[in-house]
C-alpha cells in the first residue's frame, strides 16, 4: 500500500501539472505593477523546490536547475521543470518517512508535505487574482481541478 503521505504529494504534483500546463501562455506575463509574473510564481514553486533539496538531498537536485527570471514565460519549462522538481520531491519525502526527518527542516516529514503545499497553493491564488486583473478567464478544469483530492 502506497503511504498518504507520497499519495498526497502526488495528488498535489497532479494539480501542479494540470494548473500550469493549462494556463494560457499570454497569462504568464500577468503581473500587478511591478511585482512578480504568473510564470516568475510557476517558477518560484520549482526554485523553491530545489532551495529545499540542495541541503536536504543534493544528490536529487544535482540533475535539476532553477527557472532564470528571462524564462520564465516559457510554458514548456515551467511545466517540465515542476514535473522533475516534485518527482525529486517524492523521492525525498520516502526517504525522509523512513528516516523520521528532513534534513535542514525543524519538522516532521508530515508537517514538511504540508509547508509544502501551503505555500504552493498560496502562489496557485496569487496566479489566479494576476489573470483575473489581466482580464484572462481560467477554464474550469484549471479553476476547479485542484480541488480534486479523490
């Protein structure tokens, strides 16, 4: 029986890829004055990844590389790079059950799943209030898919 704690991330890696991959390209320049793109957010979630994993577990982060700022625009490498970044992830939330711990987090493997998600889901809000400022109409299976934890 696979653990709920890597079901979870999975579920949660599934929403990533169907939020991202399903965003116009248009709206990943969405921005509110000077702060941060649609797509810079995208790629924040993957940088953020990797700031985790280097000291975690640098051997699953030496094959990954952070989103430079002047691309994040391109759907393609948002989306592949937060498929690579949460499979690592996954990987590092196994072994950390087994060992009770992750490395450079003062929490449980368990509250560690939920930081995670937390603030991934915060910026996937952030993301939603930018193209909706920019006029740009999220589907509903992007929209209303991350609400699907069956």
């Amino acid at each position: 029986m696979t653990d709920p704690i890597l079901t979870t991330w999975q579920t949660h890696c599934q929403h990533t890829q169907t939020f991202t991959g399903g965003l116009p390209p248009e709206g990943l320049a969405a921005t509110l004055g000077t702060g941060r793109t649609a797509g810079a957010m995208l790629a924040h979630l993957h940088n953020n990844r990797l700031d985790w994993l280097q000291p975690a577990a640098p051997d699953l982060a030496q094959n990954l590389a952070k989103i430079p700022k002047e691309q994040t625009g391109d759907p393609a490498l948002l989306l592949a790079s937060l498929t690579a970044s949460g499979a690592a992830v996954a990987t590092l939330l196994a072994r950390s059950l087994e060992t009770g711990k992750v490395k450079a987090f003062s929490g449980t493997p368990t509250a560690f799943l939920a930081y995670l998600i937390a603030h991934e889901y915060y910026h996937f809000g952030e993301v939603g209030i930018l193209l909706g400022a920019a006029g740009i109409k999220l589907g509903n299976t992007v929209a209303y898919g991350i609400w699907e934890w069956k």
